[in-house]
C-alpha cells in the first residue's frame, strides 16, 4: 500500500475511533484536554509506523491499546510527582502492578456511557453555548476547525479560540459524501438521552430530526458513492422503521406541548419529506410556513436560504430566485458554496443556462467535499449543453 493510501486509511479510522478513544481516556484521566493529546500521540504512532509496518487487522483496536499505554505511562507520571519521589523500589512496582488491570478494565470497557459522558462534560452548563457546539464537534464528531468554521459561518480562528477556553474549563470536507458510523453514534446517543429526559421536548425533537435523517441514508449515495439529492432518490431504499421511530418520537415532542423549539420544527420538515411516497407529493406550502416559524425562533442565513428553496417549489423558482437574490449580500454565505449552487439550480429551472452555469462552477470551487464538487462541475457542464 502506498503512503498516500496508508495515510487515508489512518484518517478514515481516526474519524471513526476518535471519539471512543477520548471518551475512555477521559473517563481514566479525568481531564478532556490530557485524553485528547493521549488519543493524537496514539495517532502520531501510527503516522509513525504504520506506513513501514502496514496497517494492523483492526486499527481502531490498535489505536485504543496505544492510546492506553499512554494513558498507564501518564498515570505513572502524576503517581510519582504526587508522592514527590519518596517512594521507589517494591512498593510503587507493586502498586503500579495493580493498578495497570484497574486501567484495562476502565479503558476496554463497551463504549457504554462514555460516549454520552463525554457530551455532558462537553456540554457543561459552565461553558458559553457557543464553546459547548465547538467542543462536541471537535471531539465526539472528529471535525476538524476548518469543517466546523464553515459549518457556522464563522472564521476558523473563532472556532479555535472557543475550543481553547472550552477545554480549559473541562482538533466538511474529504471525499465522501456521508459518514455513516459518525450518524449512527448521534442516534445512538440521542435515543440514550430521550431516556434519560423523558420531558423534554427538544429531546424528542432531536431524536425524531435524526431517525428521520438517517432513514434516507442508504438512498443517498449511489453504487459509486457519488451524492443523490433528495428529489432524485429512490424512495424504496427509505427505511421505513426509521421514518416510524422519528414521526413516534415528533409525535411525543408534540404531545408534551408548549412551543415548538428549533429541533422539534426541523423534524417536523423532515417529516413532511418522510410522509411524502413521492416528490410531488410534498407539502411545500406547510415547509414554507415551518421554515418562517423557524426563522423567528432562530434566525439565520441557512434558515433563510432552506426557506427559498421551499418557496421556489411551493410557488416557483422565481419566486425562490427573488429571495435567494436578498441573501447573495451577506457578509456570512461570501464563501458558502450552497447559495451559488441553489441559485444555480433556480436559474436553469429559468432556462438562463449561461447564468446557471457560472453559479455552478463558482460553487463547486467554493465546497471542501470532492463528491459534491464532482456534482456541481456535472451540473454545470449540462448547463453548457442546454
């Protein structure tokens, strides 16, 4: 295997371990800071190693027992500064001898709870909403600043700096399209918190935005792993237990009552796309009425963008066009890539190809994701066809 090949596979199960491994190390050492530079010197090992010695049969398992040695040599380390050199020889091999199983049996532990442990620590009440956003994802979600930056519309140096003071009170782009293990984490711990807050409503909310999302997972991707948008799915490939779950758990948000928050509003969206055996079956017009009372609850670009999108197919994509033109001054989507590419696919639904098409190459320089600039430079060269 090449090194270029060796260095894709490491990021691959990095993305997929990474979260397993800090949570472990967390729960050992106490501190997300310390578990998180114990989980990269494991990466650095493998940076190290594995393009001369190959990748092992199970990486990830690899990963983790690395990672656990640093943590052992760690606790080593703070045991002997605690007891200031004042004990050596038989005594402290013995102690160390026994606390080594202890350590083994807290880090080989089933992901369980640590994962979820590791979202109340990143979500500590302590932290500005802001910061507690930043620190999941950097952690539990293995994005990286840039994907994170991006995400929110901020500069990545912003990013940083929340993550920094995040820690001290407790690191989208690639060439896929989807990450499946990091979805089926999220659902996971969000189906263990829907337990745990029974009375919440925005939990139930999460649960059913996510069952609902992820039922379309498997219609996404093609053979290839090249993107399917929605409309062009194959609705037979929905998972249909899924879409079950997600409408039960809107159903219990809906039932506990008071105002509906951003997450029960956005699964109430996606529901009217499950609900739908087909595209021009969608209630349009009720996702423009969701996305308004989305926007006066949480304003944002993003929101107002997703609601062009649904007016252009409730009413027209001009009418989609005229409030997508409000939305190309703002000093926050200058550099995201979606605005251009759903103007685009409103101006060749016009039939001004030529505007199309510059819409669309301007969004495939601006996106990080090789699937999806593939799509965009597609979608501009039919617009050069038309």
């Amino acid at each position: 295997m090449t090194s270029t090949a060796t260095h894709s596979a490491i990021d691959a199960v990095w993305r997929i371990e990474s979260a397993r491994i800090i949570a472990g190390l967390t729960r050992i050492v106490r501190d997300v800071g310390i578990a998180e530079e114990l989980a990269q010197d494991a990466l650095v090992a493998a940076l190290e190693q594995w393009p001369q010695s190959g990748i092992p049969d199970n990486p990830g398992a690899w990963l983790m027992a690395t990672a656990k040695h640093r943590a052992i040599d760690h606790w080593r380390r703070n045991k002997l500064l605690e007891r200031k050199h004042q004990e050596f020889g038989r005594e402290l091999e013995a102690q160390q001898e026994m606390a080594v199983p202890d350590l083994d049996a807290l880090i080989d532990d089933e992901v369980g709870d640590d994962l979820l442990r590791l979202v109340f620590i990143s979500c500590h009440p302590v932290l500005s909403p802001e910061g507690r956003v930043a620190l999941t994802l950097r952690l539990l979600g293995g994005l990286t600043t840039d994907e994170i930056a991006r995400a929110f519309l901020v500069a990545e140096p912003t990013v940083a700096q929340r993550i920094v003071r995040a820690k001290g009170y407790s690191a989208t782009a690639g060439d896929d399209w989807m990450r499946p293990a990091l979805c089926e984490d999220a659902l996971r711990l969000g189906r263990i918190l829907a337990e745990l807050a029974p009375q919440e409503p925005e939990v139930h909310g999460l649960v059913a935005l996510m069952e609902i999302q992820a039922s379309r997972s498997a219609a996404r991707v093609n053979e290839s792993g090249e993107p399917i948008l929605l409309l062009d799915q194959n609705r037979a490939f929905w998972d249909q237990l899924l879409i079950r779950r997600g409408l039960g758990a809107l159903e219990r948000a809906e039932k506990l009552g008071g105002s509906r928050g951003p997450y029960a509003l956005q699964a109430a969206i996606a529901a009217c796309h499950a609900r739908a055996t087909a595209p021009q079956e969608t209630d349009w017009p009720r996702i423009v009425t969701l996305y308004e009372e989305l926007g006066q609850i949480a304003p944002s670009p993003i929101v107002e963008l997703n609601r062009a999108v649904a007016v252009a197919m409730a009413f027209g994509p001009a009418a989609g066009l005229e409030l997508i033109d409000t939305l190309t001054s703002a000093p926050s989507l200058k550099a995201y890539h979606l605005l251009p590419s759903v103007r685009g696919d409103f101006l060749f639904k016009l039939g001004r190809f030529a505007e199309a098409q510059q819409e669309f190459a301007r969004a495939a320089s601006l996106t990080r994701n090789a699937r999806e600039r593939e799509l965009l430079l597609d979608r501009a060269r039919r617009c050069a066809q038309s």
